[in-house]
C-alpha cells in the first residue's frame, strides 16, 4: 500500500467519523466544540 492510498483511507475514515458524530449530535440536540480563531466556541449541531 502506498503512502497516498493509506492518506486517502485515513481522509476518508475521519470524514466519515465526522460526519456520524454531527449526526448524533444532531439527533440528541447537542453542540459541537469548535476553535475559531483560536478561541473554543460551542455551536448547535
């Protein structure tokens, strides 16, 4: 496996990780905690 397969894996399973948690954030009404311009914000999901 070259190096550019495995950061496409690696792209792709945090992508979908992401992607799960919004989901789960959105179904229990939660927020998401986030850094904006180096300050932590929390943002509804």
């Amino acid at each position: 496996m070259t190096q550019t397969e495995i950061k496409e894996k690696v792209l792709q399973g945090t992508k979908l990780a992401v992607e799960r948690m919004l989901t789960k954030k959105r179904q229990t009404n939660s927020y998401v905690v986030v850094s904006e311009n180096g300050k932590v914000v929390q943002v509804k999901a």
